[in-house]
C-alpha cells in the first residue's frame, strides 16, 4: 500500500467545563473527526488521506485543533463547518487557510498573544 499523502489529526482532549485553557472536543463526542472521516470518504481519498484522534496537541488556546502531516500544518479554532474546506483547499489543492492556520511563532510558545488573552480572562 502506498504512503499516506495526508494524515489529520483532530485533538480529542477533554477538559473540565470552564477550564482556562479551553477544550478541543468539550462534549467528547468526537464530532469534528467524524467530520472528516465522512468528508475523506465521500471525496474518494481513503487509504491515502487519513484522519485520526490525537490526544493534546498542546495548542488548547487556538480552539480546537488539526494538524495535518507529513506537512505540518496546524489549524486552529476549525469547527465542523470548516472541514470540506479543508479538504478541498489543503488536502486536494495544496493551500493553506491563512484564516485557520496557527502562526509558526505562536506554536508551542507560551508568550503567544492568544495564550496570553485566556491567562488575562481567569
């Protein structure tokens, strides 16, 4: 079997209502990846695209959170409704959502503007 071309991962990490991080998947129904996997299925892409849980991805301020590999490209604050975008634009055509993506210099960095505004909230 070939290479994946893409492989999504959706954080499912959980937290309590409230928590001063936020929550990726709040209800834990997995609704978002559910999303995808009907997308990739509908679209033809299966074995070669794949979507899959992910535990933390430690981007918790940015929403909820997908990363897609081998590119490495992190959305953040992707809902339900973004997904064919996603699909479509990142994984058919090749181009980044600049209104999703996760700036470089905000991932992993505790000074991040974003991580910054929920420490200032609680």
């Amino acid at each position: 079997m070939p290479a994946f071309t893409h492989h999504i991962f959706i954080c499912s990490n959980q937290r309590s209502p409230g928590h001063r991080r936020g929550c990726c998947d709040p209800d834990g129904g997995q609704l978002l990846r559910s999303a995808f996997k009907i997308e990739i299925k509908q679209r033809g892409l299966a074995p070669l695209v794949r979507a899959n849980n992910a535990g933390c991805l430690e981007q918790c301020e940015h929403g909820p959170t997908v990363v897609i590999y081998p590119q490495g490209i992190f959305y953040g604050n992707v809902t339900e409704a973004d997904v064919p975008r996603i699909i479509e634009e990142t994984v058919v055509n090749g181009r980044i959502l600049e209104d999703l993506l996760i700036a470089d210099d905000c991932l992993n960095n505790p000074n991040c503007e974003h991580i910054q505004a929920r420490k200032s909230d609680s």
